[in-house]
C-alpha cells in the first residue's frame, strides 16, 4: 500500500467565547482536516490545528508522503524532518507552553501519523486501539471542562448567546457545571482559571465541591499566577483538589509551589517535550503530566511519554483544545490501549455544535466514551459538513487563533501579561 494524495482542508468551527488567561475565544476555531489517500483505494483522516504555520508547513509536507508506506512511520517522520528542516516556525499557541521549531514538527507529524495509523487499522480491518496493543478499558472517562465565558462574543455585531450562558462567578460556574453532569454524565470537573482574581476562582472551585462533593475537582489557570499566589490557592483548596495544574510558570516556579502544597501539580505547559522531563523529574516540580498527541509526536510519542510517567511514578492525564470528531476518536483510541492513563481526559467536544464525521459513533454515556470498535479510528467524513466548514474557514476573517484581540473588542487595553496575580 503506497500512500497517493494529500488533501488538507482548514476549516473554522463555531466556538462559544470561552475566557482564559490570554483573554477570549474567538467565534471561530481553526483546525486542518488531513485525507491520505492510498493505491488501495483507502482514505487515512487526521486532525490537527488550523494556525496558518501550522497550515503551511501540513502543505509543505504533504507532496513529500507520496509513494510512502504508511505502515513506515519511521520514514513519515524522516520526510518531515528532511522537509521541514531545523527552522520548522513556532507555532503552539501559548496556552500549551513555549513554542519551539521542535514542537512545530512533532505536531506536523502527529497529524500524519494519525492517518496513517487510520490507514493501517482499515487496510487490517482492525481498530487503531488494537494496533496500539488492545483495550485496557472499553470506555474512555472524561472530564467535564467548566469555563468563566459570557454570553456572545461581543454584543456589538450581533451574535446570539450560545446555549451555555453566561458563567463570569461561581454561582455560573455551578450552574454550568450542573448541565455538563446532567447533559453528559461526568464524574470528574476541571475549570479553566487565570480569568478572575485566584481568591475567586478558588471559591468557585468550593462551591463546585459543596455541590459535586463526590466529583474529583481540577484548576487550571494557565501560568496567572505567581508563586506566591499559587501557594496561597493551593493551601486555601487543601483536600479539595484532585491536582492543580499549572499554577505558575516554568519548572522552578512549579518545584517551588510543589514544595508547599498537598495536592499534585499537573502540566501541559512547563513539560511539552522529551527534553523537559529530566529537569522535571530532578527538582519534582510535576506530579501529573497531561499528553496531547497533538503537539508530542503523535500515538507513538505518546506512548513513549506514557512508559517514561510510569518509571517515574508521575501521573498521566490528556490535555484538550478545541476539537473535532477525528481528534476524540484518536484520543479515545489512544487512552484506551494505555494502562498507565490514571486520570480522566480532559475535553472541549461538549461545546461543539458541529463536527466532520458522520453521526453515530462518539458519544458520551456516564462521562466516557466507548472505544470505536471499526476498523481504523472507526469514524467517517460527513463531507457535506467538511465543505460548509471550509467555506466558513473562509469568510471567518483570520487564519491564526488569537484571544487578545477579541478580549480587546470588549475590553479596550486589554494586557495578557503573564502572571497577572
């Protein structure tokens, strides 16, 4: 089986206007739609960010693969090495740590690696899980992402409150969180902090556990704060949090709040690469580390990442952006073959309200989602809803994400500055 075309199609989803350290979600969020065609007359789907970087170097790529096996994921990477160089562009937004030339391409690669994977599993007739090694759950747990947002975008141009509501304090916050657990069955909470003051954000993390008392509760406010007040949060919420994640910037700062608080510290922003886990490890500044197969290489890089948390006794949880279909099938693949996954996956997919793939197949039943038992990842393209998302791509009006400038819209002087508090 040779690998013959490569069709990668950005598109622009809606998106409700979620708050965050940066500032606000925009009404659109960019992803690139990857179709891998092959001589057997099989299509590979991959799913990845839609930044214009990230864009680009997908098309650089992509008329290298032809001819490649996509059983030789060796090659796959080699191609994108050669292609795309040491100068590979920084393209990872900030809310997923440093950009670097290394991450660049380990998201290039992640994005063909999952076709390929979906290949091989429809070439064999089996599900990409198999491939992975086999089940060792038959559903996948998530966890239900609570956000401070308010009700539109900007209430200038006219958009319609999405159906969240407004959430800005912690009486929203719970409220939202009801719906999440009514709506979807989850049994575990994450809020996305760094939007108010850390002394708010803490409370609404207690009216969460005065509410959900039996639920395992997560903050995440991005790097916000220093590490004074990361210490201060972090012995207000003593027993109350199932980890804190990323309270403060870098792997000294986050060793330094870790000496002094009770919970585990959890990241996806000061432990991205390979390269940043011995440092980790030596000064123990993370006790969770949450994978994205997005920007680690993809489903073999992860599992690498997911051997190297179990020889050092860290605890492994998946990181979420704002996803389609494709992704939470190869999410869902990819946790249920990894034993050492001890954490329920975090997940936008609940704000969605329109997808690429066909109807049917991902769905949350009590907080989880069943293994997709086809062959491949066990998803398909709904390509009417391909092409009126791509159209959508291009009249949204920008091909990079970024949260400053509509924060800006609503709030003029609007400063990201990091950490705030």
């Amino acid at each position: 089986m040779k690998i013959t075309d490569v069709v990668i199609t950005p598109i622009a989803m809606k998106d409700p206007p979620l708050r965050n350290i940066q500032g606000i979600h925009q009404p659109y969020a960019l992803r690139s739609i990857l179709q891998v065609g092959t001589d057997e007359g099989l299509t590979g789907l991959g799913e990845t960010y839609g930044d214009l970087a990230i864009l680009s170097a997908l098309r650089k790529v992509a008329p290298r693969l032809t001819g490649l096996d996509p059983f030789d994921l060796n090659g796959l990477e080699r191609i994108i090495r050669e292609t795309l160089g040491a100068t590979a562009g920084r393209a990872t937004h900030g809310l997923v740590g440093e950009a670097s030339d290394e991450k660049t391409l380990a998201t290039v690669l992640s994005a063909f690696e999952v076709a390929c994977w979906d290949l091989q599993g429809r070439a064999l007739g089996r599900p990409v899980v198999e491939l992975l090694g086999g089940k060792v759950r038959d559903t996948v747990p998530y966890s239900g992402y609570l956000f401070f947002k308010p009700s539109v975008h900007n209430p200038d141009p006219g958009y319609e409150p999405d159906r969240w509501g407004e959430a800005m304090d912690a009486e929203g916050i719970v409220a939202q969180a009801r719906r999440m657990v009514d709506g979807y069955g989850f049994k575990s909470l994450k809020l996305k902090g760094g939007v108010l003051p850390p002394s708010e954000e803490a409370d609404a993390i207690l009216a969460l556990r005065d509410a959900f008392p039996e639920h395992p509760l997560r903050l995440d406010p991005n790097a916000g704060w220093t590490v004074e007040s990361s210490i201060a949060v972090g012995k207000k919420l003593d027993g109350v949090l199932e980890y804190l994640e990323d309270p403060t910037g870098g792997i000294d700062g986050m060793a330094a709040v870790a000496r002094e608080v009770s919970m585990p510290l959890a990241t996806n922003m000061c432990v991205t690469a390979f390269s940043h886990i011995p440092p980790a490890v030596k000064v123990d500044a993370v006790q969770v580390v949450l994978s994205d197969h997005h920007f680690w290489g993809g489903l073999r890089r992860s599992r690498e990442l997911a051997a190297i948390c179990r020889t050092f006794g860290i605890g492994l949880s998946m990181h979420s952006n704002s996803h389609l279909g494709i992704s939470l099938a190869a999410m869902t693949h990819l946790a249920g073959a990894t034993p050492e996954l001890t954490y329920d996956c975090d997940t936008h997919y609940p704000y969605l309200v329109e997808d690429v793939v066909q109807e049917g197949v991902l769905e949350f039943i009590d907080g989880a989602v069943r293994v997709p038992s086809a062959s491949g990842l066990g998803v398909d393209l709904d390509l009417d809803s391909l092409a009126r998302l791509a159209e959508q791509y291009d009249k949204c009006g920008f091909d990079t994400r970024d949260d400053i400038t509509p924060m800006r819209a609503v709030q003029p002087g609007w400063d990201p500055v990091i950490p705030r508090w």
